[in-house]
C-alpha cells in the first residue's frame, strides 16, 4: 500500500491511510480522545481499527486483541502506515475502551453508520441485558435498548438505560435516533404505551405490539373479544368479523403451529391511538423425539395494530409478529453467543457499552461484506487482513 499519495476521489488521514468519506475509518478519525497530549504513543482511531478488525477477525478479549495484533504486527504496520513498528499492550486498549472514548459517540457513530445503505421495512425494539458490565456486588444488570432493521440485520441505534425499567423512557429517545419513518415498529409488550404509538405515527410509520397486563383494559377487552362463546338456547352467537390465518413451522425437533384472529371491532372502542386491528395469537408447539411427541405446550398472545385489513391481511401481520423475534436471533444471540459479549468481564468505566456498540458495528459489517453466517465471516476475515482492512476504509465492493 502507497501511504504517501491519495487518490483524487479519497482523502487522506495525519498517518497517511487512504480512505472514502463516510467510512468507518472516517467515523473513527472524527470522535473525541479523551487522552492528554502528551503520552499518546498511537492514535485513537488506530487503536480502534485494530480492535474492530481483531473482533472481525474472530477475537472478543482485550488480551485476545492485543495477541492477535502483536501476532500480525508488521502487515498491521504496513497498513495502518504506523511510524513505530509495535502493537499495543492489552492495558492500552483496556484503559482507552474504558475512560478514553466517549460511549455515546460510538454510539452515535455506529448508528448514523448503519443508517447508510439499504434499509428494511420492520424495525424491532427490544433491550438487551448486558451481563459482562455486571459487578460482583451489584444487583441486577445495565440494559441497553436497540432498534433493529430486522431484514438488514443492523443496529440503527442503540441508548443506555440502566435498569430494564427504564426501558419505557427511553425508547423515545431510540426511535427518534433511528429515523424510523414509513416503518413497521414491533416491540415487546413493556412498549405497548400511548406515548409511543403516537410518535410512531407521528413520524408516518406504524406499530405491531403486544398487549399484556400492564395495559389492563385494553387487555381484557381484547380478551373478551376473543373469548369463547356459549349462547343460550334459542339466541345465536353474536356476529363477528373475524379473520385467521394459520402457519406451521418445523425445525430442532419442534413443530409450531401459530394460529392468528384479527378484528377491527375494538377501533373506536379502545380509544388507542391510530389503532387499526386487535389480534389473538395461539402458538402450539410439540417436541418429537424418534418420530413420537414427548411434549406439548400452548401460548396465547393478545396484540395490536396501526395496520389496516386493506394494507396487511392476517397472514402478513403473522410474519410480521414473527419477525420481531429477528432481533434476538440476529442480535442478541450472536453478540452473546458468536461474539461472547456476556462472557467478557467489562466492569471498567465505559468498557461494556463501547464494545456492545463496536459489536453491533462488527454485525452490521458482516452482513455488508454478504455474509449470513457471522462465524462463518470471521474465519474469513481472519485469513484476509487486507480486505478486512479495506471494508473498513472504503465501500465494500465483494470479493
């Protein structure tokens, strides 16, 4: 790599690295070093670049970083046109992670980042425990809360919000981050609330929400639509506009049966904001084992919708209800799982919500470079360090 000339079209960082406007590389040389002058053996977005292109690369642990870089350390030099032919210690990325960088900014930076580029139509807002911030005499864990481009598979933002209480004031400040107009929102039903519907609306999108207890009328009218009815002799059954659609699912020796009923019957009775559709949803489920059913269970979930029958039938809003679930499969569990973020102590400062954010980055890039199997990515990475690099300073074009 030349370091010492730049291409009309690209610009050119103080180390001399080529790169697009709009990059991560770009997002990086833009964020506030919290580190004196004095001191400061490597830049702040070096060290950022190493630890994003380590995780793409297959490592999670500060030590695991710094190992995998002394490791690579003169394609590193090379690349990152560093001056001095060193890595950092483990310290240097503890201590920068934790106090040296501000988290909301990554944040931010990882968001408006993942807002370029395709986007999908359900967006889906959920919290997430991060257990690795957790401290030995703390009760409970910090939550942060997401909103999630279910089909794109990318974070379009994310806020810290203590407690998963807090959850519920929060969630304003997420959609508003997250640019969520002629969206479908799904949520779980913590954020079932007026407040949240209307600024949804607000912003000409709809929502997709369950309805439980913490919203009690609204719940027990949505039940006593769909509540079985038993007339007296000589009176027929009231009359309905129910619709329902059925879906079978199979996979990991379980069958789902998911049963959906839609009603605009409720519309003006509820007095809920923008509300279009109530539904019943019954998930039955059956585990087999060498061709015979061991176990049976059954769930019932009641919902709402801004959605109309015109727009959605009740095939539709069963995928859509469905789809919500994209967010633990591929969020939650590949950050936990695939990236071990619940496994990794970051107790120190800022430390778990930098990395939850530079985690959500590494997802969101993943699925850039067209991969659907995030581990499968990381191998790949790890034996193409020069086009790990180059997705990080310029438009990723394939391969």
């Amino acid at each position: 790599m030349d370091c010492s000339t730049a291409r009309i079209e690209r610009e050119i960082s103080a180390n001399g690295i080529e790169f697009d406007q709009g990059s991560v590389y770009d997002r990086m040389c833009k964020l506030t070093d919290l580190r004196g002058v004095n001191g400061r053996r490597y830049r702040l977005e070096t060290v950022l670049m190493i630890v994003i292109m380590a995780k793409l690369c297959g490592e999670d642990t500060p030590l695991g970083i710094a190992e995998w870089a002394k490791h690579r350390q003169e394609e590193l030099v090379k690349l990152l046109c560093l001056s001095r032919p060193s890595m950092p210690s483990h310290h240097t990325y503890r201590r920068i992670l934790a106090y040296k960088v501000y988290a909301e900014e990554v944040e931010r930076l990882v968001g408006e980042y993942n807002q370029r580029g395709d986007h999908g139509d359900i967006y889906a807002l959920d919290g997430k425990a991060v257990r690795g911030m957790r401290k030995k005499d703390e009760d409970g864990n910090e939550y942060l809360l997401s909103v999630y481009d279910v089909e794109q598979a990318k974070v379009m933002s994310q806020v810290a919000v203590g407690r998963k209480e807090n959850e519920i004031i929060k969630a304003p400040k997420a959609l508003k981050l997250a640019e969520i107009s002629q969206k479908v929102i799904t949520a779980d039903a913590m954020h079932t609330q007026r407040g949240l519907a209307t600024q949804i609306l607000g912003a000409q999108s709809d929502y997709v929400f369950p309805v439980k207890e913490n919203q009690p009328q609204l719940y027990k009218n949505i039940q006593s639509l769909f509540a079985p009815e038993y007339p007296k002799p000589g009176f027929g059954k009231i009359q309905t506009d129910f619709l329902s659609a059925q879906k079978v699912n199979k996979g990991h020796g379980r069958i789902e049966l998911r049963t959906i009923t839609t009603s605009e019957m409720l519309n003006t009775y509820a007095a809920w904001p923008g509300l279009a559709q109530v539904y019943r949803l019954e998930r039955q489920f059956q585990w087999r084992r060498n061709g015979r059913t061991y176990r049976t269970s059954s769930e019932v979930e009641f919902g709402i919708t801004s959605l109309t029958r015109k727009r959605v039938a009740p095939e539709q809003l069963l995928q859509l209800r469905r789809a919500h679930w994209g967010i633990e499969t591929g969020l939650h569990y590949r950050r936990d799982v695939t990236l071990k973020e619940d496994a990794t102590r970051m107790t120190a400062g800022n430390t778990g919500k930098v990395i939850a954010s530079i985690n959500n980055l590494v997802l969101a890039l993943i699925r850039q470079a067209g991969f659907h199997n995030a581990a499968q990515a990381r191998r790949w990475f790890a034996a193409h360090l020069s086009k790990t690099f180059a997705l990080l300073t310029t438009p990723f074009s394939g391969f």
